[in-house]
C-alpha cells in the first residue's frame, strides 16, 4: 500500500477548495485568518516539535498532515469544527488509501485539536494542539479598522512576535511573545488564551516535556 505524503494532502484539490472555503465562512462570522498561511505553518511547526523529541519522519509527517488538514470542518461550523474536521479527514484518508492504524492516528489528532474538548491523545495530537495554539500573531488579524476591534482582534494584532522554540534535550516547550502592551495587556492575552496554554501545558507533558510562556522577556507560566 502506498503512503499517503503531505505533499499528497497539500496538493489534493479537494482538501485546498474545503480549506479555502472554510476560511471565507470565518471571515464572515469575524474569527481571524485560519486558511493556507496558518495550516501551513501548523503542519511545518507539528512535525518540527516531534522531529526534535526524537520521534520518527514518518510521525512527523502524519502531524504534518493532521496539521494541513486540522481545520477542514469550518466548513461546516466554528462548533464542533474539530470533531465534522475529523470525519470529513477520515472520508478523504480513506478514499486515499491510507493505512486505517494512520488514519486513526490523524483523525484522533484533529478530533482533539480545539482546548473545549481536545486531550493529547497521541503524540501527533499533542504536536497539532501546541503548534496550533501557539499560532498567534499580528498578520491572522483581518480586520484593518482598529476603532472597531474587539478583544480578540486586540490580542492578536498586539503579538508583533511568536516563536516556539523546543528543545529535545531539555524537555522544554518554550512560547516567546513579543507584546505591544500599548494595544493589548498580558491580562488580555490570559483572558483569551489561557485555555490554549494550559492545552499547551498538557501536550507538552504528554511529550514528556514542561512548556514554558514568555511575554516580552518575563516568564509566566
């Protein structure tokens, strides 16, 4: 059987047009940039975070899929989007061809993607939800009228620098935000993230690693 590549996935039509759509639907409704910008990068920082804890390409490149492809039920709803993601996904691995034991790997990866409901369930679970809850930066804002921004936009247009930096040896996740507390405070930043960084907490535990924040140089977490 042959392997199904992030290049396969990252080519596939169908799964660009779902992608592409979905983010037209998040626009509407006022949610921040979720489409190839942000799964791209998701995917390349997934498979970075599992290639320096030592685990093997081939996982690496089922995070990178599960990473493409973690917000494809937008297309459906913003609610339950990562539980619609995971049955649209397995439609398509299966139609593909994957290998079910694969399948089941990234399908359970995007199903617990959202810090509502997500759990690091596997290892290229816990790779999606820090690299995607660490996605936070200036250029996913949307809207270009800041007398009207809300919190949201506010938090994420203040991030002027993100960066995940892991470290294998140490068992370290570390998130350095580089924040224009003139825009928006670190408390802001709690009020809307701090579910996403407590998922982050216990991915990286799963991996067998601490995460650590940083806002402009200070630790908080």
């Amino acid at each position: 059987m042959k392997l199904t590549t992030y290049n396969d996935i990252k080519n596939n039509e169908e799964i660009r047009a779902y992608i592409q759509k979905s983010d037209v639907v998040l626009g509407l409704m006022g949610y921040t940039e979720h489409a190839f910008n942000h799964v791209d990068k998701v995917a390349c920082t997934a498979a970075y975070i599992l290639l320096e804890f030592g685990y093997s390409e081939r996982e690496a490149e089922l995070a990178r899929i599960a990473g493409f492809m973690h917000d494809i039920g937008n297309i459906v709803n913003r609610d339950g989007h990562a539980q619609s993601g995971a049955l649209i996904a397995f439609n398509i691995l299966t139609r593909l061809g994957m290998e079910p034991a694969e399948i089941a790997q990234v399908v359970a990866a995007i199903g617990n993607h959202d810090e509502g409901n997500g759990s690091p369930v596997n290892s290229i679970a816990a790779a999606l939800a820090l690299a995607d809850k660490s996605d936070v930066r200036r250029s996913r804002v949307r809207n270009q009228d800041f007398a009207t921004f809300d919190i949201h936009d506010r938090v994420n247009y203040a991030v002027e620098e993100s960066i995940l930096s892991v470290c294998g040896e140490e068992k370290l996740v570390s998130l350095l935000l580089s924040i224009d507390t003139k825009i928006s405070s670190k408390m802001e930043y709690f009020e809307i993230f701090l579910h996403r960084m407590m998922m982050c907490r216990k991915a990286a535990i799963f991996l067998g690693a601490t995460f650590e924040l940083f806002m402009n140089n200070t630790k908080l977490l």
